[in-house]
C-alpha cells in the first residue's frame, strides 16, 4: 500500500476552505482553558475551544495559547475555536510545583524583552537568568530593558549592563518617568510581535502607555499580585497597529524549563560556551567536578557569579540526561517538537 505524502504546511486559504462555512481566522489576545478572546478582522470574539482540541493534549495544559493563530466557527453559542494554526515558535514553562505539566505562556512571537528595573523593584539576576535561558532554549531572541534608570541611587546599572552585554545580550535603558530610551525601545518595538516579560513594578505598562498613548492600568496588578493570592498565569497580547503587537505578561515567580535535562543547560548560557569546552570533563555540569573552566572563569572574575548561582540553581531542578543520549552536549532539538 501506497502512504499518502505528508501534507505540505497549508497556507490560511487551504486551512479555511477545508472547515465548514462561516469559520475565519483570529488571533489570540487572552483566555483560560474555556474562553479565549480572539481577535477577527478588529472585533473581539469570545470563542470556546471544541472537546477534540483536549484530546491530543498530552502533557501540554491548555490546547490554546495567547498569540496562537485560531480558526473559529461564528455559527455556534459560543462560538468555537477549531484549529490551532501550526506554531511558529512559542514559550512554555513547568505549569506550577503542583502540576509538572507544560504551560505554554504564548505562541509567534518576534522576540521577548526581560524588562527589568533598579530602585523599585531592584533588579533580579535570578529572574533574568531564568527567563534569558528559556529564550535560547526555545530559539526566541531575546534582549533586556532595564527601566527607572532615575532611581538608580545605588549606581547598579553598570554592572548589570556589562554582564549581560559580555553575555551577547541587548541591554537598552530607560526611564519611563524621564522619558529616556523611549526612542530606541520604539524601534525595537514596531513591526514586531514582543513579549514583555517582567515582575509586575517594573513598569511594563507604563512604558507601553508612554510610547503608544494606551491607558493600561498602572501599578494595580502590582499589588493584586504580590498579595500572593493569586497563582495562576495569564498573558495577553495587545494589537498596537497593524503588525506591531505587545504580549503583556504578568509576574511569574519562579520560571522553571519545561522539557529540559541536566545536561542540556550549560547551552543556554551564551557567556559560557567559550568555557564549556575547557573543562577537564568534556560533559562537565559546572557543579562539583574538578578542573572546571567555568569555576575557574567564575573566580578569575571574567564570568559574572551571579549568572553562574542562577545557573546552579535551575541545575538542580532538571533531571539528569537519558544515559543512553549520545548528542548530550548539543542543545534543545532531542525534545523539541
Ligand atoms: N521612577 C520611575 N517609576 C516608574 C518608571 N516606570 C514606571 N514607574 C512606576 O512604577 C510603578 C509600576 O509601573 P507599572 O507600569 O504598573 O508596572 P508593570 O507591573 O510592570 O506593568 C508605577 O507606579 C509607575 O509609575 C520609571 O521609569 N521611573
Ligand atoms: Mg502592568
Ligand atoms: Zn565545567
């Protein structure tokens, strides 16, 4: 017997013609697993995802992410989500230490911006070091806002500046109050879908109300959120103009990777790679073994130790690699896709 050819990836009009009539083509802006806001043509749609999205779940949560391409039939009460277009890319995480299932936070993105600040709320090597690592994991480009650079009294900014630089990264400042920087995160910004990711205070919505004159509630979910009552995670994405998208995310306490081993991880610290061939173990973990490079290069002060206790900590979160994976040093493709 002769196999059918696998299908090419069909573009949009393939995809539609072969649903019922009546279906059309949206984006994601927000949901949870019963009702998701889909954007048709300029108007929101609530539409609910049909029962056979569930059934090819496995260990993912939710069968439909912020930013997914949907197909979505009007006819019904609610209407219903039908397809999920393929993914171009998308970010998941462990769901929560309750739930080892796979949360994806958001699907086609450009590209994420860690937006962090000094002063109030001070800056979190942890958190950028966590969410910097999923990026590469996942191949979304990544780069780092550091605003309310008004209130660095402390005179932090330097140093963060030069870690994450001699790491490859990005680093743009501002100063959403002053009004500084904003030019230069506009060009990053337009004619792009962006994650902006970030602890709530940080001011992710200030700046977007800054630069493009929206009215995102400012300061409010900071204290909804740190009053700890609530766990769960929503992102959403907001349309500026035609193909500048925002992906507004909200604090996420602890990033853990979803579908990572042990020795997987040392790949997705780019400051480490001309270390990580140095070791006097070619498969060294940067743990506990002797004669490690980047222990040395740690304590050498050419890596900054922070970026190496971020690295150690996520380390002890990961299963170790299969035995039997022979490629244990190349990075993501063994469990993507
Ligand atoms: N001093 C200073 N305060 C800022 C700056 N940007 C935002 N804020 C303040 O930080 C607080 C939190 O901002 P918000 O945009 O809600 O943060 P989000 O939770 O990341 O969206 C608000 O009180 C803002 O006025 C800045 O550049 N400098
Ligand atoms: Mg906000
Ligand atoms: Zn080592």
């Amino acid at each position: 017997m002769t196999q059918a050819p696998e299908p090419e990836r069909a573009d949009e009009q393939t995809i539609l013609s072969q649903l019922p009539a009546g279906t059309r083509l949206g984006r994601v802006l927000r949901g949870d697993a019963r009702v998701y806001h889909v954007l048709i043509d300029g108007e929101v749609i609530q539409a609910a995802p049909r029962g056979r999205l569930f059934e090819e779940l496995g260990e993912v949560r939710t069968p439909v992410a912020v930013g997914d391409r949907v197909a979505v039939s009007l006819d019904g009460d609610p209407p219903g989500v039908e397809l999920v277009l393929p993914r171009d890319n998308y970010l998941s995480k462990v769901s929560s230490s309750h739930d080892p299932r796979e949360q994806i936070l958001f699907a086609n993105v450009d590209q994420l911006i860690n937006v962090a600040s000094v002063g109030q709320p001070g800056f979190s090597s942890n958190r950028t070091d966590r969410i910097l690592a999923a990026c590469e994991w996942q191949e979304i480009p990544a780069s780092i806002v550091l605003n309310k650079v008004d209130l660095d009294a402390r005179g932090d900014v330097e140093g963060i500046v030069e870690t994450y630089e001699r790491a490859g990264y990005e680093v743009i400042q501002t100063s959403a109050e002053k009004r500084e920087g904003l030019e230069r995160l506009r060009a990053k910004l337009d004619g792009k879908t962006t994650v902006l990711y970030g602890a709530s205070g940080v001011g992710k919505s200030t700046l977007i109300n800054e630069l493009y004159g929206m009215k995102l509630k400012i300061g409010k979910i900071s204290r909804f959120w740190s009053q700890g009552k609530h766990t769960t995670t929503f992102s959403r994405a907001i349309p500026i103009d035609g193909d500048t998208w925002v992906v507004d995310t909200p604090g996420i306490r602890v990033f853990r990777l979803y579908g990572l081993n042990k020795g997987q991880l040392r790949h997705l610290f780019p400051d480490f790679a001309p270390y990580n061939t140095k070791c006097r173990f070619p498969n060294c973990a940067h743990d506990h073994e002797p004669d490690c490079a980047v222990v040395n290069a740690v304590e050498a002060g050419e890596l900054a130790t922070s970026r190496y206790l971020s690295y150690v900590e996520m380390l002890d979160e990961l299963a170790p690699p299969p035995e039997d994976v022979a490629t244990y040093g190349e990075t993501g493709e063994e469990s993507e896709g």
